[in-house]
C-alpha cells in the first residue's frame, strides 16, 4: 500500500491480512520538514509501549538511478533499534515497540530520509528509500592570517595618547633613527655605534640633574640598559624592520601592559622605550 496525498506519498507500507476481519493502519502524510518539528503529525496514533513487541521494519535503500546503498543507517527515533543495509542495500530491523515512531535513513555523501511508521504487534513493515546525492561545493581554501594582540593594543595605546609614538612612514622618510626619534624629556644617542636614551632627573642632593638612562625594550625584550653602549644594538642597521617606537619619558607613563604584565621588566624609571620589530607583530 502507498498512500498519496496533495504534495506528498507514503513510503510503501506492508500490511500482513487476517483471513478474516478488518486491520487498521494509520498513514500519516507529511513534509520532511514537518515530519522532523512536529510531534501532532501522528495525530491520535498510539503511543510507544516499550513493553509489547511490534512490527519488523524491513526493506531497501538506493539512490536516485536505483543503485543498491549499502552501509546506510536505518534509526528509530527514541529507541536502540537501528540496522544498516547490506551490499544488496536491504535491511532488516528486530521488533520495533508497539505504537507510532519516527525514524530516519541516512548514508554520506546522499541526503537524509524521515519517515514515520505505526508498529502493531506481528506486522511486517516494508520501506524501500531512495537517497538524493547531496551536490558537493567547491573546494574552499581559507587561508587566515593570524591578527596579533599586540596590533590593537599598540592602536589602543595611542589613542589614550598615552605615550609618543614613530610609524614605519616616517621612519622610512627620515635618513636615520636619530633623525626621527624625538620625544619630549628624552635624549636619544648614537654612541660606538650602539643607540641610547637618556632622560633628566633630580640628583641626589636635588642641586643638578643628572642623566638617567632609558630601558630599551625590542619586541619585548629587554637590551643591554647598563652596559657599555656599543653593546646596545644599532637601530639605523635594521630600520627599515621597525614597525613603530613607544617612548614614555616616565615609567609612570607606560601602561602596565608594557610592564610586568606584558612582559617587559618594571625597572624603566627612567622611561621606557618599546620597538616592535614588523616580523614580530607580523606587518609587511
């Protein structure tokens, strides 16, 4: 038996006569999407009884030019029963429930399958599918690049003004470093070939100033502060590998996000001096 309706027809349903009497059967018609939201589609139909043994859900699955599927996967809704079709694509399931259930057929690359069926006790059900070969896109490469936390917090930082800060465009415009670092309160010098800042503080005795040395920081790392300054590292040698320059005459100026948090050492109380290397923050 196959019931049709307006829009949409049955899966084929077997019913096993008596040799005499009437054997009721309810049929129920509806979309895939219906048959997947609502659970009214099975109107006044008997509820599972988990405890009285049903019908036995049997058939085949095959594809749109009739081929046999085997290995799909045949599954009732709200319960363990389940079977899988064999290389003829057919299927046979152990006794399903007593009551009206909801089950689906599926097998990759092809679509799913709802159906529903009414298990009466000593029925045989036949339910013969045909599975849709789901159109396969194109090949999507998707290539990400990585956007450093380090970018938004240096945009973050000059907004607040909270510091002063050199970009890669003026660098590239200026000869040397020396010619485009400049910061109020901090003296930058290129000396042995190694580059140092200095501010001016109080000296002990508060009478005069004395210079006070600035911590250099490249991508985070702390350079030689204390040493010899030819030991420090020539920024004119690697210019056109500097992103941007932080200065913060104060290190009471530098967020603390460029301090121990951050990474760097909270030892610039002189001022700090942070340069982000175009490598390092991943900028061309």
């Amino acid at each position: 038996i196959r019931a049709v309706g307006p829009r949409d027809t049955s899966v084929t349903i077997m019913v096993r006569l008596h040799g005499t009497g009437i054997v009721r059967r309810d049929v129920t018609l509806a979309s895939v999407a219906e048959m997947g939201l609502d659970a009214s589609l099975v109107g006044d139909a008997a509820a599972p009884d988990a405890s009285r043994a049903g019908a036995v859900l049997h058939g085949e699955v095959r594809d749109s030019t009739g081929a046999a599927l085997s290995g799909a996967r045949v599954a009732i809704a709200g319960s363990t029963v389940e079977a899988r079709t064999d290389s003829a694509g057919r299927f046979t399931t152990v006794p399903l429930p007593t009551g009206t259930w909801r089950g689906t057929v599926t097998r990759l690359p092809f679509g799913e399958q709802k159906f529903v069926v009414n298990s009466y006790a000593g029925d045989s059900i036949r339910l013969d599918v045909r599975l849709s070969r789901v159109t396969a896109l194109s090949t999507v490469t998707v290539r990400e690049r990585a956007v450093s936390g380090r970018l938004d917090g240096i945009a973050e930082r000059r907004m607040r003004a909270a510091g002063y800060f050199v970009d890669s465009t003026a660098i590239a415009k200026a000869t040397t470093m020396l010619a485009v670092l400049h910061a109020p309160g901090v003296t930058f010098d290129k000396q042995s070939g190694g580059y140092v800042a200095y501010t001016m503080r109080p000296s002990m005795s508060r009478t005069a100033t004395m210079k006070c040395r600035v911590s250099i920081y490249v991508d985070g790392q702390a350079i030689n502060k204390d040493g010899p300054a030819k030991d420090n590292p020539d920024l004119d040698a690697f210019k056109s590998d500097i992103a941007v320059v932080e200065i913060y005459p104060r290190a009471s100026m530098a967020p603390l996000e460029l301090l121990a948090g951050g990474g760097l050492e909270s030892r610039g109380e002189c001022g700090v001096v942070v340069i982000w290397t175009k490598g390092f923050l991943g900028k061309s």
